[in-house]
C-alpha cells in the first residue's frame, strides 16, 4: 500500500481549475487498488470539498498547507496561529495595507475592506503585477467575495473570540519591494512558517503547519512507512511534502528550484501530469506485480 499527497493548483487542478477525465481515472484506478490518495492543498477545507464534491472522488485532506488535517470529515491534526500571533501579523498587514485572507476552522475570513486593499495595492504594484490588469484584478475579487466560502468581519479581536482558530494567512503581495519588507519583518516573529504558492503571495502558518506535517500524519494513520509515500507537488508551498515523501514527483509547470530537489519530472497540470505519474510510478508497478 501507498500513499500519494497530490497538490490542487498547479498540479492537480489545470489553469481552468478542472480536474482532468484522465486525472480523475488515475485516481479511482489507484485508490481501487488499494492505496491511499490525500489531497495536500493552501486550499481551506471547505474549497477541497467543494471539488471533491462536484467530481465525486473521496480523499482525506490536508488543509491550510497541512495545517490541519482531516480523515472522513475528522480532524486527525491541527496546528493553528497562536491568537497573539494573529494579532502581531495582523497590525503588520493592516499598517502595510496589504490584503489578506484568514483560513481558519470555521471558514475563510477577509476583512470587509478586503476588495478595497486589492485595488489599491494593484495600483501600487511594480513589476510581477503586469500579467493583471485592473479589470482582471476587479473580476477576480468580485468573484471571490461572492463565493460561499468567503465571510467577513470588521474587528479580528471579536472575530477570534468565537471559538475561531487561524490556520494559515493567505497575504495578496504585489509590490516587490514592500513584498521583501514585510517577508523580512515577519521573519522576525518567532513559531510561524512562510512560504508562497505564487510570486504574489505569501502564506503564514504555525511552524508545524506545513505540507510536510500534514502527510506524515496520514502516513501515521494509515499505518504507511514514508519510504512508501509519493508526494506530487509545483510550488515552494509543497518543497516540505517533497522533502518528506519516500518519493517527489515535480509537475512539468514546477518552478525549477522545485524540479531541482524531486526524484522525478512528470508533465504539466494542463496535460494531465498526475495521471502520467501515477501509470508511470504506481498503476504500472501494480501491474507488473
């Protein structure tokens, strides 16, 4: 038996955010055979299901960058932002006016000026934000705020007196040069990990909560040696999953930097990249056998 932790975005997902026919048959095929697929996304619980859901496939999830991490609905492990922390980083961003989203155990939480910050950060943008316009920046945030994921609050101090606990920040980050500033001011605050999914991000979380964390938890519970995990990932998010696994496969869209530490290459998110992998490194093995 194996366990496989495959990434969404960039990996699973194409750049339409659908999960390929072929995806979606490997995938079937490799859990009818008997071994374990997890899902390892930045998403927050609630945007797995939702995938999981519209194409009908069971997996357990690891959350948040595997801050939490979830066996049919149950929480096997969790590592959230202690609350002064939350309170420190978010002094920070509201000072920089950086945008940011709070993943936590009850929902994805944006402050109510939210859309406000994008825009005004897109003005103040350099160089990386060029690939958007305004339009598109516009569309996007028009489309996020209207998701049934998305919540609001006006002051975190009440927000985090609900029994709320922060899983990961997601912070918009679309000047590269206040980018570096505030990666090096929060560098500074003890217990967390940073990391990124895009150039135009940065993703805080509980110096546990990682990708990394997250699978040798599922390997733990399911009784898997990690010589016998795979782990399928493109971005520095998934680097600590990577490292972890038995065996690290990148997607052929990875950041080179991520290509240069995994065992093998597959092809890209929009080819179907996880299908090729699992024929090549687990349905062909089972096969031979």
């Amino acid at each position: 038996m194996k366990l496989i932790a495959i990434d969404m975005d960039g990996t699973l997902l194409s750049e339409e955010l659908e999960i390929s026919e072929q995806n979606l048959a490997a995938i079937r095929q490799t859990q009818e055979e008997g071994h374990v697929v997890m899902i390892c996304s930045g998403r927050a619980k609630s945007d797995i299901l939702q995938f999981l859901d519209r194409y009908d496939l069971n997996c357990p999830i690891g959350a948040s960058n595997g801050s939490v991490v979830y066996v049919e609905g149950a929480v096997l492990q969790a590592a959230y932002v202690p609350k002064q922390t939350v309170f420190t980083l978010s002094d920070l961003l509201e000072k920089g006016a950086f945008p940011y989203k709070l993943y936590t155990n009850k929902g994805i939480f944006v402050p109510r000026d939210w859309k406000e910050k994008v825009i005004k950060a897109f003005e103040g943008g350099t160089s990386h934000t060029h690939s958007f316009t305004l339009e598109e920046i516009e569309r996007i945030t028009e489309r996020q705020l209207k998701s049934n994921i998305i919540q609001f609050y006006d002051d975190i101090e009440e927000l985090l007196a609900d029994n709320i606990e922060v899983e990961k920040f997601f912070i918009l980050t679309l000047h590269e040069q206040k980018r570096e500033q505030l990666l090096a001011n929060m560098q500074q605050q003890p217990g967390i990990m940073i990391t990124a999914s895009a150039p135009t991000n940065l993703e805080v979380m509980h110096e546990n909560g990682h990708k990394g964390n997250g699978l040798r938890a599922m390997a733990q519970h399911f009784g898997i040696p990690l010589e016998n995990t795979i782990a399928m990932g493109d971005n520095f998010n998934d680097v600590p999953m990577l490292q972890t696994a038995g065996f690290s496969i990148a997607m052929g869209n990875a950041e080179e930097k991520v290509k240069e530490i995994c065992d093998a290459v597959t092809l890209s998110n929009n080819e179907s990249g996880v299908a090729h992998a699992l024929k090549t490194y687990v349905l062909q093995k089972t096969e031979q056998r």
